[in-house]
C-alpha cells in the first residue's frame, strides 16, 4: 500500500501526515518545530520526510504540499507570501527527492473538508482559514492563474483589508467579531455559498446577527457556517489528497 506524505507550511508550524489509503490516517510522533528562516523550514521539511519514511519502514515516494500564498500550481513556485515573504520564489517541487505536488493551503483545507469534512455533499461551498493571516477558498472557481480564494487581501475599511484589520483586532475581540461578520457578508453576497466551513487556529462561529445586518436578504441568503470537523490536519489531509 502506497504512503503518501501531506505537508501543511504555515505561518508559524510545519505540520505533517501521512495519508495511507483513501480511508486511513496515522501522523508521526515526532515534535514539529516552529520555522525561522526559508532554510529552517526546509531542513525541517526534509528531517520529516525522512523520519515519517523510516518510521513506516518503507521510503515515501508522493509528497504534497500545501503553502500560504501565491503559487505557480503547474511549476509548484511560490510567487508571493505575505506571511512568509522570504519563500519568494520558493520551488517546492524541488525540495525533497519524490514526487512533489503543491497547492494553495486554504484550497488543500477545503479539499479536505469537502472529501471528509463537514462540506461533503455539498456543491457550492467556500472556506476561510483564520492562521496568521487569512486565506479563503472556491471550490467551483479556481481563477485564471488558480489564484482565487484570496479573501484576506478584500478592503473592508477605509483602505485597510480583511487581514490587516483581523490582525489588528486579535486583542479586542468584539472588534474582530465585527470585521469577521463584515467580511464573511461580503462572501456571501458576491458567492451565495450553501456552506462556509471556517478554519486555523483563529476560527471561531461569527455571529449570524451581525452577519445579516449587511446581506441583501438576510434568511434566504445565510449559508451554514461551521467550524472544521478535521482540525488542525484538514491542510495535510487536502495536500496528500493532491493524487487522488
């Protein structure tokens, strides 16, 4: 039976699994370290695969990967990475000796989700991950380049976006409340989503009143909103899930 290892790249951990079937899940014991720098992650990521290889007992040959960001899905290059600006540039399909395939981390999340996850059987469905910052997913819209989803970067107040305002409001939790509202409306409105699955360390349920104050038909328009059934692995699982 083929192992296949998923990577979740993120803003503050590297977290791992291996995906064993379609129907199984084991992740490693061995303690992630936090990255500090694009070569600390990277010895990290190789450290990982090998460990998960030698606790398996065979070599993995199948990585996937699911990066913040901007990425080239054809080349596997990170083109840009607010988070983490110094993977720039960054091919992840040259990082390990396998084959590697890599993907947006929030559209891993809701690959995850939708295949697993609370977002089964559902055909319109978005995601959101709160983390350091804030990344989002389409699953009937990909983009031109593959770049859709980025809802962190939608400008929600006099100039400032999404992100930066949830970033500045992480201490003043009815503030956040509101521009996550706010910005959960704005998705609503522009996707009528059936189902917003919210995840990352950040994810909490909004509040459905405030929600509604900004929709244009509060009751026909409000989705399901629900936390991740599949935690802190949903980005692994979506990348492993990469060659299904």
């Amino acid at each position: 039976m083929e192992n296949i290892l998923g990577v979740d790249i993120g803003g503050s951990k590297i977290r791992m699994v291996v995906w064993k079937s379609k129907a199984e899940l084991s992740s490693g014991n061995k303690p992630l370290k936090e990255w500090q720098s694009r070569e600390a992650t990277l010895e990290n990521l190789k450290k990982g695969f090998e460990f998960f290889g030698g606790a398996l007992g065979s070599a993995i040959s199948k990585v996937g990967i699911g990066a913040p960001g901007l990425l080239d899905f054809k080349t596997g290059t990170l083109m840009r990475c607010g988070n983490l600006p110094k993977f720039k540039g960054l091919n992840l399909k040259q990082c390990l000796e396998a084959e590697v395939r890599a993907d947006n981390d929030a559209k891993c999340f809701l690959r995850a989700e939708m295949a697993f996850g609370l977002a089964k059987n559902y055909k319109n469905v978005l995601a959101v991950i709160f983390g350091t910052g804030i990344g989002g997913a389409i699953n009937s819209w990909q983009g031109r380049n593959s770049w859709a989803g980025e809802f962190g970067h939608m400008i929600i107040d006099k100039g400032k976006d999404w992100e930066k305002l949830y970033q500045e409001t992480k201490n003043r939790p009815k503030e956040q409340e509101k521009i996550n509202a706010i910005g959960l409306a704005n998705l609503i409105n522009v996707f009528n989503p059936e189902v917003i699955v919210l995840g990352g360390k950040g994810a909490k349920m909004p509040s459905k009143e405030i929600i509604s104050k900004y929709l244009l038909l509060p009751k026909p328009q409000m989705p399901k909103i629900v936390l991740s059934k599949l935690g802190d692995n949903a980005v692994a699982i979506g990348a492993a899930l990469l060659f299904s």
